[in-house]
C-alpha cells in the first residue's frame, strides 16, 4: 500500500462530501500522476473526480456499522497463539 495515502476520515464517523471529495482528488491524482491536468485533460480528470467521489459515498453508505475486522493477535485477552508441538 502507498504510505502516502492518507486517511481523511475517522472510523466511526460520518465522511463528509469534503473529505469524500479530498480522497477522491487524491485518488485520481495518484492514479494519473498529474497533481494538476491540462486544460485538453480537466475534463476527464474532473468526471474522473466525481465518479470515483459518487462511488465512494455508495461505499461508505453500504458499509455496516461495527463490522470491523478482527484485531491481531498481539490485541487479543488471551494472548498470543500457541505453538505447535516440536515434532
């Protein structure tokens, strides 16, 4: 994953159209390389923008609430797994 990427949104909270936006921006920044498009591409840069902010809101808006992945191992009560049995 690129570490640049940044999270532009707290986990339980709502995603504002802002920051839907942002990521989006960001995204569509990361995919085509360019920070800023020519004028010949401002048009499909910026539809790219919207279709990549309308399918992230449809995302974020089908997401179940609380469903969270489980944590590791070193975050769980009991503790690390145990080992195998030498053979």
């Amino acid at each position: 994953m690129c570490r640049s990427i940044k999270t532009l949104r707290a986990p339980y909270a709502d995603a504002t159209d802002e920051e839907i936006r942002a990521a989006a921006l960001q995204f569509v920044r990361k995919v085509s390389g360019y920070r800023q498009p020519s004028r010949a591409n401002e048009p499909a840069f910026t539809a790219a923008v919207e279709e990549v902010a309308a399918t992230t809101r449809q995302l974020l808006e089908t997401l179940v609430p609380g469903a969270l992945a489980p944590k590791p191992r070193a975050a769980r009560r009991d503790g690390p797994a145990p080992r195998p049995a030498a053979r």
